[in-house]
C-alpha cells in the first residue's frame, strides 16, 4: 500500500518534508532522525537513500563536521575508519595536538601504532602540523577542524 502521506527530501538544504511540513527533530547524539519506512532513521542515511536509490553501504560521513547538515553535498561514503578520520576534537584543542606543559605535542595513531611528530612552542605551528600529518595519512578524509 502507498504511503498517502510521503516522505520528501530536499537536497539542497538537507531538510524533510511532509505535508509541507519539515519532519526531522535532533537525536541526543546530535544526528537529526526521521520517521521513514516505519521506524526513525538517522537523516543522513535516509538522505543518501532518497538522493541516490540505495542504502549506503557503510557510513555516511558529514564533510564539514556538522552532524545537522544533511545537504547531500555535505555527505559521502565512507569506511568506518574513514568516518572516525573527519570526526572533531572534544578537548578544546585541534585534532592530533596536546598540551605539553609551555609546548604542545603532536601525535597520532596510524594503523594502530601511535606516532609522534614533535614539540611545538606555539599552538599555530602544532596545529600546522597536525594538518599536514592528517592530509598525508587521512587524505580527503582529513577532518581540518
């Protein structure tokens, strides 16, 4: 039986639509939801589905960091790990970089190893730092925020 009340998706703004209405509400862990096949879903990946005709086959990451924007310019497919290379610092500080007493630390684990790649005496340069080490092992995934 045909859904009388459908579910529509615009890929311009990332928003839901019902009725004219928009439909999608903020789970707790920041990811917008919406009621879609019977059950809520997480917007990014009923997006993907309604955009492209297929269920992604693994994760959807957010380009820009924004677990809110579902613009289908703001999402691809990613690999688990992938996904995990675009994700923020919760520490107040750029990705890959740590205080270390009047200096900061960059370091980061690759392929399961962490690596470590010097003191900074600036935040500026450690966070260059970061970076760089991040688009050389991350690629397109590097997460830049």
């Amino acid at each position: 039986m045909a859904n009388k009340h459908p579910l529509t998706y615009c890929p311009d703004t990332g928003e839901f639509f019902r009725n004219g209405r928009e439909v999608s509400s903020r789970s707790r862990n920041g990811y917008r939801t919406v009621f879609f096949e019977g059950r809520n879903r997480s917007a990014h990946r009923v997006a993907w589905y309604l955009h492209t005709g297929s269920w992604p086959v693994a994760d959807i990451d957010h380009i820009n960091g924004n677990r809110e924007d579902n613009r289908i310019e703001n999402l691809r497919e990613a690999t688990r790990q992938q996904n995990l290379f675009n994700k923020r610092s919760t520490r107040g500080l750029p990705k890959n970089v740590y205080s270390s007493g009047e200096r900061y630390r960059v370091k980061m684990k690759v392929d399961g190893v962490t690596k470590h790649y010097g003191y900074f005496e600036t935040l500026e340069q450690a966070a260059g730092k970061a970076a760089e080490v991040q688009k050389f092992h991350h690629g397109e995934f590097a997460s830049g925020h």
